[in-house]
C-alpha cells in the first residue's frame, strides 16, 4: 500500500501551523502504525513536505513522538471532568478509573509508547510528561482523601498505596489489549477494579476465602509497580 498524502504540497504555513500539522498527522502514523514502525518519512509524505522540514521543528523521531504523548496527555488533564464531591465515594472512584481505561481504550500505541518506552527511559523523571503523569495522580488521590474526611473510608488508609493500587489495577487490565491480545469491556473493567478497591478499604471486617487471597495478589503487583516507579534513574 502507498503512502497517503493528506495536505497538498504546494501550501505554505506559519512555524505554529506547521508544528500543529505534524504533531496531528505524527499521531495518526503512530495510531496506524505503532511507535516500533513509525517513521518520519511517512509523516512528511502524509503533510506534503520533505523529512528534512520536520527536523526543522523536532530534534528527532523520538523527539516528536515524545511530543505527541505530552499533547496527549495534555488533552486529558485540559478534559478532566470536574469531580462531584457530593457523589458517594464509590461513584467519583469508579467515574476516574472509568474515563482512565475509556481514554486507554481509545489509544493504545500512545499508551504502549508511554508504558513500554518512556516509563523506562532514565530521564523520565526530567520530562514533562512525568509531571503530567502526577498531575493525573493527584485527581485519584482527592478522591482518596475526601473519602477519609467523610468517614467513607479507614482512617488508617495509606493514599499512596491505595492510589498505587488503582493505577496498578488499570495498568495489570489493559496489558493484553496493549499487546494485541484482545480487547476489554471498559465498564465491566472499571465495576470491577472498583469492587475489588472500594471492598478492601471500606469494609471493617477482614476479607477470607478467595477474596483474601485476590487482595494478596494484588498488593503484591502493586508493590512492584510502585518499586518501578520509585526506583531511581
């Protein structure tokens, strides 16, 4: 199959329209192709200008795609829907983890890029797309400690750990589909990892049977997440 070409060759842009259109038509090449396959050549051929113009904006390919996901992820903090903070604690916390995996759901090269690539670059910490990330975290963390202030949830609760086990829950579900496995329900995803949260941290009585042993599970993933993501560079 050919390259496409979107935008006629012979229109000329300001430095700000031309960025925008190569970040734009970057991501519909990354969408397609995944980050493994991107190529550079085919976001020029795709805007109607040569490859050389696109490193007149962007240091290299890694560059752009870098980019890209820090556009991305702007979106989603810019689109962030305002928490209710009278709804019950368990609708706000299935509200976030659902429009989490819906966002997910709807890129998943971009995830893959972000989990897969950048996550384990060393200069992650240094990135802004770092800082997004914990700009992301902080939404699930207020929900967390609005809980504790309403008496909806243990005292002795740890938010960091709860709010890494959210994370770890949405990440461990979406692994598959990243990879092409297969797809997932959103809603039965987000009911669910809801479910197995809300009943570990709200409940008095302590979980037995098979319960016991998922919560085990899961604190044990969790604690690795949380050691990837705290290890030093």
């Amino acid at each position: 199959m050919g390259l496409t070409t979107i935008y006629p060759k012979s229109r000329r842009l300001s430095k700000d329209m031309r960025v925008a259109e190569i970040m734009q038509v970057a991501r519909s090449v990354l969408r397609e192709r995944g980050s493994d396959a991107f190529l550079t050549a085919e976001v020029a051929e795709r805007c109607g200008i040569s490859e050389g113009t696109i490193y007149k904006y962007f240091a290299s390919r890694r560059d752009l795609l870098i980019k890209v996901a820090e556009e991305w992820f702007e979106e989603f903090i810019d689109d962030e829907h305002p928490h209710d903070r009278e709804l019950p604690f368990r609708e706000r916390l299935l509200q976030v983890i659902r429009r989490n995996l819906s966002i997910i759901r709807a890129e998943p090269s971009l995830t893959r890029f972000l989990l897969a690539d950048l996550r384990a670059d060393p200069s992650y910490r240094s990135m802004r797309i770092y800082e997004q990330n914990r700009e992301v975290a902080k939404g699930i963390t207020t929900i967390i400690q609005d809980g504790i202030a309403a008496g909806d949830l243990r005292p002795d609760v740890q938010v960091r750990l709860v709010r890494n086990m959210i994370q770890g829950c949405i990440e461990y579900q979406i692994w598959s589909y990243l990879r092409g496995e297969g797809d997932f329900s959103v809603e039965q995803s987000a009911q669910g990892i809801t479910d197995i949260i809300v009943r570990g941290i709200t409940g008095t009585p302590a979980p037995s049977g098979d319960l016991a042993q998922a919560v085990a599970r899961l604190e044990a993933v969790t604690a690795k997440l949380d050691g990837w993501l705290t290890a030093p560079a």
